[in-house]
C-alpha cells in the first residue's frame, strides 16, 4: 500500500466517523491549548515574581523588630523596637553587608493647597536610596545633615508630586504632613510597585 491509498484510507474513515474524529480533534485542540496556556501562566506568573524581587531588591534583606515568631522561639525575646544605631552597628560589624539603612514607615496625608493625598512616608537616612535602588530624578536627596538636624525637609516620589503639582516644578515648595510644613528639595525617579507598595506615592523624611 503506497502513500496515496494510505492518505484516502485515512480520509475515508475519517469520514466514515465524522462524529467521532470531531471530538477526537476537539480533545486534541483542548489539550494542546491548556497545556500552552498553564505553560504561559507559569512563565508570567515567573516573571511577575522575579520583576518585583528585582524592583525591591535581590540582594536586600529585611530586619523588622518584635516578630511573633521570633518571640516564640526558645531563644531570647526578639526586641520591640529598632534604632538608627542598630543600624550603624550592622553596618559597621557585618562584614559582608554592604549597605544598611534605616526607616519608620507610616500612612499619612501630604497636603498642598488644596489637595490632600495619602501617601506612604519614610523616614529614613541618606543610606535608603542606594539600598533601595532609587535614583533621583530632580534635585537631591536627604543628608546627614538633614538627619542630625531634623531639617524639615522632604523628597516625593514621582506619582505623588505629580498628583500635588501636576507639570509644576515641586523644588522649593512646601507641603504638609502631620500638620507640619516641610520643604520639597527633590522628586525620585518612577521606581514602581513591589509587593503591593506603590513606591511612586510616596515620600522620604529624615528619620
């Protein structure tokens, strides 16, 4: 039997059992086409991922006080509070640590005018924009100087002065936050959201 009468033999049946080859290529299609889509799903859902541990940091490590489960430990209880200290202390006895920086998170309103918008505040120390991977798109960034003074001072990220002063240049303005005026000195560069904390809506203080 040559290729010719193997192809109509094939053709034949085919049609013979219309009913049957239809759901056999239905099954087939289906199967091919969840197999492509979980592949898909799991590169992107791989991708997403690794885009958000890049955004905060792949080599940055996390140090909170008072964890629950550090208190639950047979070791000593974890401590309750962390200072700027703790901070110089890691940096300047750990070896292998590159960068420290310390920061005091907190939710509140910024205000311009009027417009009012929530916003996350850091306060922190020169440090946080190297670790963190920010990079500045007008004017500077904290000092020590800054931060020994307790100079009322702030840089915005770059959605929340957009969201205060639109296309104006925010340099030199003051805003208020926690009922305090402080002066805008410099506007980040867009860095994004990681881990559902949109960075761009936000502002640094010194701590």
């Amino acid at each position: 039997m040559n290729f010719i009468e193997s192809v109509k033999m094939a053709g034949q049946t085919l049609l013979a059992n219309k009913t049957r080859s239809s759901l056999t290529m239905i099954g087939m299609i289906v199967g091919n086409a969840s197999v492509i889509a979980m592949i898909g799903i799991g590169e992107g859902a791989q991708k997403f991922v690794a885009g958000q541990v890049q955004s905060l940091g792949t080599n940055v490590l996390i140090v909170r006080p008072g964890v629950p489960n550090a208190r639950r430990s047979t070791i000593s209880s974890a401590p309750q509070t962390l200072i700027v200290e703790d901070a110089k202390a890691i940096a300047t006895q750990v070896p292998s640590v590159q960068g420290v920086s310390a920061e005091l998170n907190s939710s509140e309103i910024v205000r311009y005018s009027n417009k009012n918008v929530s916003a996350l505040i850091f306060g922190t120390i020169p440090e946080f924009l190297e670790v963190r991977s920010f990079e500045m798109a007008k004017g500077r960034f904290l000092t020590e100087l800054d931060v020994k003074q307790s100079n009322q001072v702030v840089v915005l990220g770059s959605e929340l002065a957009q969201k205060l002063f639109g296309n104006t240049n925010p340099l030199g303005e003051q805003v208020r936050i926690q009922n305090v005026s402080v002066k805008v000195i410099g506007v980040l560069a867009p860095k994004g959201t990681s881990f559902g904390t949109n960075f761009d809506n936000s502002a640094a203080v010194p701590i």
